[in-house]
C-alpha cells in the first residue's frame, strides 16, 4: 500500500511539472504582437522571425507591392564588358554618336552609357561597345506589367498602369516621337512640365496610335493598376531609363 499511494504521489508531482513545462513552452513559442499601421501592409518581412517560423495560426498577409525586376541579361547589356550580344565598334574618321547610333539602330543615350561617355566627344580609334540586339517592347494589360526584350530575351520588366475600361490599344505599333519634360495638353488644360496637373511626368514615348504614348506619372502609388485614360504610365525613374535605352522606330506590342 505504501509502495502504491508512493507511486500516486510521484505521477501526481510528475504531472504538474509536465504541465508547467508545457504551459511554458507554449508561452515561449507564442508569436509576439505585431502592431499594424493600417497604411503599411503587412509582409512576411515585417513580421518577427519567430512569428514566421512558428507554428501556431496566424492572419494571411497580403501580397507585396509588385515591383519591377532585371535579369543577368540586363546587367550584362548595359555593362562595357563586351559580350556575345555586342560587337566593338573602331571609331573612324568623319563618326559621330549620331551617325554611329543611327546606322546601328541605337539610341545615343544607350552608346554613352554603355562606354561611359559623359560627352558627345569621339576619337578616331576609339572602340566602342555595341549591343546587338534588336530591342522590342510588349505590354500585357492584364499584368500591367511592360518588357523590354533583347530579341526574345526577356531584358527587364517593368510594373505599369495600363488603361481602365480596356482602353488601352491593343495591336502592334512602334515608337515615333521621344519628349523630355513634356507639357501636357488635355481638354483645354496646359500643365507645364513639373506641374502636379500634368500625369506625364518627366518622359513621353509617342506610338503610332494617335494621342497614346508610354510616359511618366506623378501618382507612382497607383502603379500596376488599370487607371489612365489609355496611355502607359511608368514610375519617372524607369521611364527615363527606358526613354534612354529605345530609339524611335521601336516596336511596341501591346496585348491583353
């Protein structure tokens, strides 16, 4: 009888420190709160470590912002570095950036930043890195996404507002005219360049559909929504660098 109440006893003290134990761990492994402002959604990255490591239920988090994203390819096309998209131009007698630009299809700004000219200056036997790709555009409304292709190279892609109300053409066009700090005119309105009342930021890209182009926006938040009147609204950063990289004659498609 002794060696039974004995035994009672010791699983009944065992028992308790099994459920402090547990209780304890239970309180360990508990994610920590996390305050929200209502503004910032709330990501994977903003949570604590042990909150996105733990096991116990937490709220789903919206997805992120989408954001736009390069490829190797990329870098590589924009590094002097020459590669096997790229031959090496001798700069010969009579060449300007124009002239050599032009007979092979690139836009000045791109031969510049690609040889790391901070002038339009030349010197006969100068070598110069040249991309050889033939550079392309296609614009998916339904990702509100733009890519920059290199043949059928996928270079960069880009996120965009693209037309509500499917206004956005849809067909294959190219570039015609290239406008820094354009003045916007729209219903009887004249917005400067730099004014809040012009949408067209600080670059315009001009297609061969009357009245639509691919330029800058000064309301960047709204950026991989359907929003403009038909045109294709890029953050001013990346349009400036994409005015800088397509000469006119550039084909853009633009699908559904």
């Amino acid at each position: 009888m002794s060696f039974f109440l004995g035994f009672l006893a010791s699983a009944a003290i065992f028992g308790v420190v099994s459920l402090t134990s547990a209780k304890s761990a239970d309180t360990e492994n508990r994610p920590a709160e996390v305050k929200v402002t209502p503004s910032i959604p709330i990501t994977a990255s903003t949570l604590p470590e042990k909150t996105q490591s733990s096991s116990t239920s937490v709220m789903k988090a919206p997805a992120d912002i989408p954001h736009s994203g390069e490829t190797e390819l990329f870098r590589a096309f924009l590094s002097p570095k020459p590669d096997g998209h790229s031959v090496i131009y001798p700069v010969q007698t009579g060449d300007t950036l124009t002239s050599i630009s032009k007979k092979h299809h690139l836009a000045v700004d791109l031969v510049k930043k690609i040889n790391g000219l901070t002038d339009d200056k030349l010197t006969v036997g100068e070598k110069l890195k040249l991309p050889t790709y033939k550079l392309s555009l296609v614009v998916d409304k339904a990702q509100n996404r733009l890519i920059l292709k290199g043949d059928e190279e996928v270079l960069k892609t880009y996120v965009v507002s693209t037309g509500s109300n499917n206004s956005s053409p849809v067909g294959v066009f190219k570039i015609t005219d290239k406008l820094i700090n354009p003045t916007w005119y729209k219903a009887g309105i004249v917005a400067p360049p730099g004014s809040p009342k012009n949408l067209l930021g600080t670059r315009w890209m001009g297609i061969t559909k009357k009245g639509f182009g691919i330029h800058g926006t000064t309301e960047p938040e709204k950026l991989g929504q359907q929003v403009t009147a038909g045109c294709i609204r890029m953050k001013n950063e990346e349009v400036e660098e994409l005015y800088g990289i397509v000469p006119p004659g550039t084909q853009v498609t633009i699908h559904d």
